[in-house]
C-alpha cells in the first residue's frame, strides 16, 4: 500500500482496495485511512457565524474525520462484520462461555421503546412498565434458584461475584466477625474467583480436585478455621460435572461460621431442574447472557444477578425495588446494613428484557427442558468422541460440557492448539483451551442446547477427522492453521501488552515500514 508523505494511505487507493474485496486485502484499512479528509460525507450550506457564545472555545483545527459517502462507510461496517464468526453464522462450542442462541423475540421486545429508550433518571412513576420487568425477571431468579432476595445490578458473571463477596464481608463485619481473611477456592475453579477473593483483600486457599474432578468435603473440612470466610464453589464445576458432596460441603462451610458463595455461571445445565437454595448456598450470581441468552463476548453486555440467602439478603446493595399497592418503588438508600451501591444505575435493562422473554416464552418446563437438552448434547458429542479423543475423570457422565484432555495427540507432534486452529479450516469456532487447569492440554466443548442433532453429527464428523489426520502423521495441517481465516496465528500476548488503542498518521507509516 502506497503511502502519502505524512503516512496516511492515499485515500483513492485504499478505497479502491477496499472496494475490491476482502480477498485481496488481508486488513481492512480504517476508516481514517480510507477517507478523504478534505471532504464531507453531508452536504451542508456554509454558516456566516460571525457571533457565538463559545467565547474562547471554540475549535480552531478542523475536525479531521474521514470523508465518507453513505456507501463507503457502510461496506466498511459491513466488510468488518463478516469477518466476525458468530453463534448466528456457524456453532461456538467454547466452553464455559454457554454461546448459545439468542432468539429473534428477545431482539423485538429489547427494542421497544419503552425499553430502549428509557432514561435511568426519569421519574419513577413514568417507569412503572420497566421497573415491573425487573420484579418479575426478580421472582423468576429467586424462584428457579429458591432464595429470598435477588441483587438486580451486577452487571457481568464477575460482577456479581464482587458483589456476593461484598456482602459476605458485610455480614461477617457485622457479626464482629471481620477478622476472616480466607476464602477458599477449588483449583478447577474459573479465574474469577480467585481474583474477586483477592480483590477484596482475601487470602486464596486453593482446594485440591480428587481424582473425580470434584470437590471432597473432607478436603474442605481439613481447610475450614475461624479464618476462613467463605467458599468460592461453582456448581456444574468447570470440568463440567456435578459436585455430588455439594450439600454436605454447604454444611461443613455454616457449622465453621463460613458463608457458601456459589458460582452460577454454569446454571444453564440445571435450571428448571435443581434450585441451588436447596443445596445449602447463600449467594450465587447468574450470568442471564449465558444461561437466559443474549449475544455476549468481547466485552460485554452482560448482566450477573446475585441471589441471597436470607442470612446475607440484609446486606444486599441498592437500589431494589419495593412493591407498594399497584405501584413499585425504587429503593436508593438502604439501612446501615446494605453494603452500599455497586453501580451507577439500576442495571442492564436490554437484557433484562430478553432474560425475561427467554423465561415467559420457554415457560417452567420449557426451561426445564433447555437445561435436558444441553445435558443430552453434551453428553452426545462426549460418547461420540470418546473412542478417539481422551476424556479425564473415567469418562464419567457430564452436565452441560464435554472435557478432553490431550493424551489423544502424544506423540502426533500437534498440540491443543494446533487443533483447535485447524477447528477454525474446518469452520467451527474452537472449543475453550486449556481450561479448566486441572487436566493438560483441556479442550472443553459446550454445545448448548441450541445445535441440533443434524450440527452436532456435522461437528462430530468433522472432530473425528481432524483426530485421525493428527494421529496419521499430518501435522501440516495442523501447525499451518488456521488458513482460511482472514488473518492466521496473532502475536496475541504483543497484542495484549501492547495495545495501540489511537491510530494516528505516524504510528501507522512506522508500522507499516516494520
Ligand atoms: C463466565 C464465567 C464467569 C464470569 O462471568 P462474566 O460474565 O464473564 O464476568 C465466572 N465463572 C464461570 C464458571 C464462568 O463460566
């Protein structure tokens, strides 16, 4: 690509490449490089303003925005657009993530208006139709989960552990108790946990999986002391299987004085079907854009409501809402006891809505069976799977997600990274890598309920494949993967330390001289 002297690309060139299509360019040139900067994309009459009320303020630089016609600016959207692979353009089976579908009626009820355009700072009294949305996704959570209370406001998985923490520590302070410092964690647990521990200024302990997988009360019962403050459990755990001893663990936690923080990420594969309350937990976030759907990744968005037990329900953030009559109240200030507000506002509406719409369309059994259904289809891919592809624990049932480790490929010269690149040629997402941490080389696929019987023989065939051309010696087209995908293997650990975040004429001349 040819460069002007301040480093920009000429502007008819790249547009002219840009035009061409993606296949001849391996990077889609930024708006600022494809635009004229002379030009604007509206035709607008000049202003005499001779008087303004700026005073000194007013702009002495042109604006510098790239001069685009409508069709310019919308290919390059839509260029970009297609090089993402969605959940809507092939099956995601990353583990632990629950990619799964987002149904078109939750997209219609987010966008009405009375959803979308509501502004957090209107008067209550004009919210009521909203605000109602949030009691009754409420009574939803706290009735599948059977807990008393619900933080609507967390706004992600992670969040909502900062917050359940938050309360734990709330109450144990308020018990003259805030000496506990420890919170412990099990090794196979998602890396949030630990961090939210740590965060708050906690001590982790790490909790040793048994050869199963899961967690022994007796390995949690040698832990517990008057240190400790509370257990970090996720139940499905990450190695996708169901702690049996989780009651009895829940027990050992309260005779010690601890509290039991529950990791909900995973409820998808037990909604409708167990209520976590009944297990013993005090506070469990659930990611409503995993297990209630909505289109999430790279960022957002998100929302991850806590449920409480009625131990920890007094210490709750605000705001909440209070029914009145007819009529809901949003509750800002909270007794001593609240441990204060966790954000801005009351939460991510738009998702409330598809939670709720996901709920009232699949209705109690209806989630129930979601919950079957993604049980069935991670266990089909397992058995599928299994006479070629190593699976820790015995191979024992799963919940919602499929573990491999990576005995399958000694030897073969290609490792779990290698395979899931080579996934991308055959036009899947790969599965998670890597993760959990307890088995080496972990390949963790989640179907959800979403695919149906037809994708997964699809994936499955296309698994198998790959699994036989590893072992037959054709590492090629393994370590040469991903080769259909616009861009192949990233620097992304470069990436990650050193982000360029600005584009600007001069970085771009000095890395396009690299
Ligand atoms: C996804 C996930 C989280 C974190 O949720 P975010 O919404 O991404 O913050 C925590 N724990 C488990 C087990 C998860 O799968």
């Amino acid at each position: 690509m040819s460069m002007n002297t301040q480093g920009r690309p000429t502007a008819p060139q790249a547009a002219s490449a840009a035009a061409a299509g993606s296949a001849l360019l391996p990077e889609e040139p930024l708006l600022f490089e494809i635009g004229d900067h002379d030009h604007s994309g509206v035709d607008l009459p000049d202003v005499d303003v001779s008087d303004d009320r700026l005073g000194g303020l007013r702009r002495q630089s042109p604006l510098d925005l790239p001069g685009l016609t409508e069709p310019e600016a919308m290919r390059h959207y839509v260029r970009l657009s297609r090089r993402n692979y969605s959940i809507d353009s092939g099956m995601y089976p990353l583990g632990s993530c629950t990619m799964k579908h987002n149904p078109r009626l939750n997209e219609k009820m987010a966008r009405l208006a009375g959803f979308a355009d509501v502004h957090p700072l209107q008067p209550v009294s004009t919210v009521q139709g909203a605000l109602g949305v949030i009691d009754e996704l409420a009574r939803w959570l706290m009735e599948l989960t059977n807990t008393v209370a619900v933080a609507m406001s967390p706004k992600a998985g992670a969040h909502g552990e900062l917050c359940g923490m938050m309360a734990i520590r709330a109450a144990h302070d308020a018990k003259g108790q805030g000496h506990r410092n420890i919170v412990l964690v099990p090794e196979s647990a998602h890396g949030t946990n630990p961090a939210t521990a740590a965060f708050l200024g906690y001590t982790v302990k790490s909790i040793d999986a048994n050869e199963n997988g899961t967690v022994d009360v007796e390995a949690v019962k040698a832990a517990l002391s008057d240190d400790v403050a509370a257990i970090m459990l996720t139940n499905p755990n990450t190695c996708g299987l169901f702690e049996p001893q989780v009651i009895e663990i829940a027990q050992a936690v309260h005779e010690a004085g601890a509290y039991f923080y529950c990791d909900g990420a995973n409820f998808n594969a037990i909604m409708g079907v167990v209520r976590p309350g009944d297990l013993g937990i005090d506070a469990m976030h659930i990611n409503l854009h995993k297990t209630f759907s909505t289109p999430h990744g790279g960022g957002g968005p998100g929302a991850g409501p806590v449920v409480l037990s009625e131990a920890l329900a007094p210490y709750a953030p605000v705001p909440f809402l209070r029914r009145d009559g007819d009529k809901l109240e949003l509750i800002e200030h909270a007794g001593a006891e609240s441990f204060g507000r966790l954000t801005a506002f009351h939460g991510q509406m738009g998702m409330y809505v598809r939670a709720l719409t996901y709920m009232l369309s699949h209705g109690a059994d209806g989630l129930a069976q979601a919950a079957r259904d993604a049980v069935l289809n991670a266990n089909y891919i397992k058995a599928k799977l299994r006479d070629v592809m190593s699976a820790p624990f015995n191979g024992q049932p799963v919940m919602h997600e499929a573990l491999f480790d990576d005995t399958f490929l000694k030897g073969t010269g290609v490792t779990t990274l290698d395979f899931a690149k080579a996934m991308i040629d055959e036009g899947f997402h790969p599965m998670t890598m890597y993760f959990p941490l307890v088995v080496h080389g972990a390949m963790l696929i989640e179907p959800t309920e979403s695919e149906s019987l037809q994708t997964l023989d699809v994936f499955i065939a296309a698994m198998r494949d790959l699994v036989q051309d590893a072992k037959a010696g054709n590492v090629e087209r393994f370590t040469s993967a991903p080769r259909r995908a616009p861009l192949s293997r990233l620097d992304e650990t470069r990436a990650a330390r050193q982000p360029r975040l600005k584009w600007t004429p001069l970085d771009n001349s000095r890395e396009a001289a690299e």
